[in-house]
C-alpha cells in the first residue's frame, strides 16, 4: 500500500517465494503485508522506493505455533552503480535533492550535472542534440534537433522543477524500452496529488543590487555592473478528489527576466575602447530621425536599452485508481515563452553589434517564440501474478516562430568606407516568415513477464513526426552603403523620384 494515497498492489508469490510488483509509484512510504495460511501476518513500513532502482524486500513469515523472542525484517536497495539486479550506469536525483540543492535558473540541467560525465546537456563528449528526455515514460524532445530541449531557444525550461518527483540520468541502461539516444538518457517523473490535500507558493528574485561593486587587490577596485532583473514565481496544489480512488496535481511557475540589450554605447565624445564605439551617437540620432519622417520607421534605442525573456509553464495531472489492477495516468503540460534576442551578425561586414566598430538598434533585433502543448495517458495493468502491462499514448505540439520588433523594413548595412560595418538597422533579416511547428505522436506498448527467476520483456514503440519549416531570409531585401553620405543620396533620390 502507498500510504501517501492509499493506492494498492497485490500479488502472489511462486512455488520458490518470489514476488514481484512492478510500475509502483515513485516515493513512499510503502507498507508491505505478506500472509499465508498457517502462518503469522508480517508488516514492514517505512519502504521507499526509486525510479529505476530495484528495491527487495525479503520476509521470513512465522508459523502460528512457533514463538520467537524476535523477529529481524530486512529491506535492501542495490546501491552499486552496476549490480545484477541494476543494469548500466544511473545518477538519481530524488524530490528531497531537488528541494534541497541550490539552482538559479530552476532548470532539469542544473541538476542532471550531478552526473559525472556531463557537461550542460551533453554527456560522454555526445551532441547535446542527441539526449532522450522522458516525463514519466513518455518523449518529450526537441523532435526537429535545433535545441537539446524543447524551449532552449527561449531559455525556458519545459517543466517546473515543483512538478517533478525524481530525475534519472542513464548513460547505459541496457534496457530495451530506453532507446534512440546517444550520450544520455534523461527521465523525470511528476508528482501526483495524495489522499492528503497539500500546496506550496514562491516568488524570488535577482538584481545588479545583489552583486558587489568592487574586486581587485583589498577590493577598491570598481566594478560596471550592468542592470538586470530576475522574477521567478510559483504555484503547486494537489489531492484528492475521490480519497483512495482520484487524485489531482496542478502546478504553474512563471519568470519575468530583463538584461542589458548591448553592454556596448555610442560614443558622445570618449575615447573608444572598453565599451565605448567609435559610433557617433550623432549619427545614430540623425539617421533615426531620418528614417521616422522619410519613411515612418521607427528604430528604437540604441544603447541603454533591455533584452526580454517572459515564460509561463503549467502541468495539470490526474490518477485514477481503476481498481487494484489497473492504473491510469492523464498528463497535460503547456508552455508559452519567448525572449529578445540581438540582431544576427550573419551576412553582415565584420559584425553588426557586439564590438568597438558598429552597433544596430533596438527594433533591428528579434523575438523568438517556443510554445509547447502536449497531452499523455499512461495506463498501467498487472494482468496477473506474472504479466504486466504499461501502455502509453500521446501528442505533442511544438511552436517556434520569430516576431519583428517593428514595421517590416529591408536590413541595411551602412558601412564606414572601408568595408567594415558601422551602423545597422531594418528587419533582422532572418526572422520574417521563420516558423518552426512540429507535432509529434507516440504509442508505446511495454509487456514483461516474471517467469521464475526470469524476466522477459516485449514491447513495441512507434513515433510519428510532422513538421512545417517556413524559413524566407533577406524577402525584405538586405542593401549595404559604402558609407552615410551614400545611403542619404540613395535615399533622398529614392524619395525624389516617389
């Protein structure tokens, strides 16, 4: 019995005494009762168990007219990283962990780093691109391959860590069911609401006035500190709607996060070098001037300006205790992010912004959107004493799109006369049209059969994928000017001649 919930799980034992009780929950704590005619019921509580990791428990029952002075139980979890009861190499990481452990980004990643032989997403030396990553059994990847995760474009993470009840890093797990992979394969499995109604709320922050000022010998040395703001909130409820029988888990976390748009200024008179351009904050002024009464497009700021990143995620879980046999598992996740990101350097001379020799403006950068939506059912069946059953289905949808900052315009390169960019402005010329969407369907059917002292298992996995790239560079055109004086004679021509 999971004491948490009430959730049962019976069997038999064979002829040798053996039993098995796959697909429990994650956690605990479990209670074991083990009876047999003749004999005298034996209890032992306390249990827990973990994701991926076999945990026996042995009990020697006492015949009714047989008295011991004592009694001794004994529950033994496998904790070598390789054993013959745990195949391959596993790192787990439990919710007491991921409650405990320092994070700053609330990300899977800064957990799956416990693993000796990671390094960010990749693992073994392996492409980031080429992980597995689960919830609860089911795929939940960047199917198209742009990113390691789904919403690594946005910086965004696609779950709350408040959502999740234990991760598993497998690097070789041997197992037929963990395929398609290469480098890691990365479960996490969510939490689920209990017979006891439970909640938790947070909100926390960051700032350039959490950060010091000074370094250097005796710390006198001043330090820029750029400005930035971090927000990160959230909310998790769960319980039961029907006790022992239908529970609920809901979970939302939301972050508000604001960087500096350019750590580089115009010059206004100082010195170049540092962050300091040789661009003339002069020149930026007129041309933009320029530009809104000639052609009513507005360019935004150039310097002192912020970078935007908004995401907002949600899991809505139920689990509903069909009867002792049968268990089902409804999962839906959503989430909406996106983020400003500076315009591309591609296709330009020697760079647009970043450096001492050219900046662009603030509506010349982009907005990137990664949304997702996906739903799963997991049912979970113990045919008998010896089969059982896990079967999943599911959908997801993937959403990745840019958005312009301002009126559609070509790009446009103004160069300083030697073939060097100066000033940059227009459309980002790779954001217009830029879609990404993917859908992916999956069904996995998982049987295993205890025979003896045996374990046979048989399954099938099926996946479909589905994508629409739309990707149209430069459609607005991309002009590059010898200098300002060229750009402002083509352009009053231009208007000359309209």
């Amino acid at each position: 019995v999971h004491e948490p919930s009430g959730t049962r799980y019976r069997s038999n034992s064979g002829a040798d005494g053996r039993y098995n009780l796959p697909a429990l929950r994650i956690g605990g704590p479990y209670k074991v009762t083990v009876s047999f005619v003749g004999f005298e019921k034996q209890e032992l509580t306390d249990i827990n168990v973990q994701l991926g990791e076999p945990t026996r428990v042995d009990i020697a029952l006492i015949p009714t007219n047989k008295q011991l002075t004592e009694v001794v139980v004994t529950s033994t979890r496998t904790k070598s990283l390789i054993s013959k009861d745990k195949k391959g190499t596993s790192t787990n990481i439990n919710r007491r962990q991921l409650a405990a452990l320092p994070t700053l980004n609330r990300s899977i990643t800064d957990f799956t780093r416990l693993t000796p032989q990671a390094n960010g997403t990749s693992f073994a030396g392996q492409d980031a691109r080429f992980i597995n990553f689960t919830i609860d059994g089911s795929i939940f990847n960047n199917s198209f391959g742009l990113q390691a995760l789904p919403g690594s474009q946005t910086n965004s993470t696609p779950i709350s860590l408040d959502a999740l009840e234990e991760i598993q890093v497998n690097l070789s797990p041997y197992n037929l069911k963990e395929l398609g992979f290469t480098g890691a394969s990365i479960n996490a499995v969510t939490r689920s609401g209990t017979n006891t109604f439970h909640g938790s709320a947070f909100y926390n922050f960051r700032n350039e006035s959490l950060t010091g000022d000074k370094a250097g010998d005796k710390g006198k040395q001043d330090v820029v500190i750029a400005s930035f703001d971090v927000k990160q909130f959230g909310a998790s409820v769960g319980g039961p709607i029907i006790k022992n029988k239908l529970f609920f888990f809901a979970n939302y976390e939301g972050e508000r996060r604001t960087d500096p748009g350019t750590a580089y200024v115009a010059n206004r008179g100082e010195p170049v070098g540092g962050n300091v351009t040789r661009v003339l904050a002069s020149d930026l002024d007129k041309l933009s001037q320029f530009l809104s009464e000639n052609f009513g497009y507005e360019t935004g700021a150039y310097d002192n300006y912020s970078l935007n990143t908004q995401s907002d995620k949600a899991l809505l879980k139920f689990d509903w205790n069909i009867n002792d046999r049968h268990r089902l598992s409804l999962r839906g996740n959503l989430l909406k992010s996106k983020r400003d990101v500076p315009m591309s350097g591609s296709g330009g001379f020697s760079g647009r912004n970043g450096n001492n020799f050219s900046m662009n403006y603030q509506n010349s950068n982009y907005e990137i959107n990664n949304d997702i939506y996906s739903g799963i059912m997991q049912l979970n069946s113990r045919l008998n004493n010896n089969w059982n059953n896990e079967l999943i289905f599911g959908f997801i949808a993937n959403r990745d799109y840019r958005k312009e900052k301002a009126l559609t315009f070509p790009t446009v390169d103004i160069l300083d006369g030697n073939d060097r960019n100066y000033i940059a402005f227009g459309s980002e010329p790779f954001t217009p049209n830029n879609i990404l969407n993917t859908d992916t369907w999956q069904f996995s059917d998982n049987l295993s059969a205890v025979i003896g002292k045996h374990t046979l298992s048989m399954g099938m996995n099926f996946e479909s994928f589905r994508f629409f790239n739309q990707f149209t560079p430069t459609i607005n055109g991309n002009y590059a000017f010898h200098n300002l004086d060229s750009f402002y004679a083509s352009a009053n021509a231009w208007l000359a001649a309209n």
